[in-house]
C-alpha cells in the first residue's frame, strides 16, 4: 500500500494484564518546507576548525516551520550529527 492513502496513526496499548480494546487514533501531518540558497564560508584556519556564518533563504511558507537542525557531514551523502 502507498503511504499517501493513509491520513491517521492508531495506536493500541498492551501490557501483560490486558490488550486496549479502543485505540487512540492521530491524525499524521506531513508537511515539508524547503530552504534554498545555502552558503557558509570558512574563515577559521584551521583545519579541524570552522568558524563562519551559515546563511539561507528561509521557505516562502513559515507556518509549519518550528525550528531548523544543522548536520555535519563527512561527505555529500552521509550525515555524521546534529
């Protein structure tokens, strides 16, 4: 099945006394909102170092945005941390 024909969660909870009958339901919210324009210039000398300022141009749409997480990477695929 796709993904996208599903709009809710239902959770059940279960302990070894009992199963819930009636489960919890949640409806799932998958927004996305992009950044462009990334830059970040590395004025710190050394090498193990950065030290500079990270700059974008925030999505069109701030409503679903809370917050922004930055990861370090060691290359263009593979994310090391946040």
């Amino acid at each position: 099945p796709r993904a996208l024909l599903y709009s809710h969660i239902t959770i059940y909870t279960k302990s070894i006394l009992v199963e819930q009958t009636t489960p919890t339901a949640i409806f799932v919210n998958d927004s996305v909102s992009v950044i462009s324009n990334v830059s970040f210039d590395d004025y710190d000398l050394d090498a193990t170092d950065l030290g500079g300022t990270l700059e974008w141009v925030e999505p069109d749409d701030l409503s679903q945005v809370t917050h922004y997480v930055v990861y370090m990477a060691l290359g263009s695929n593979r994310s090391v941390f946040a």
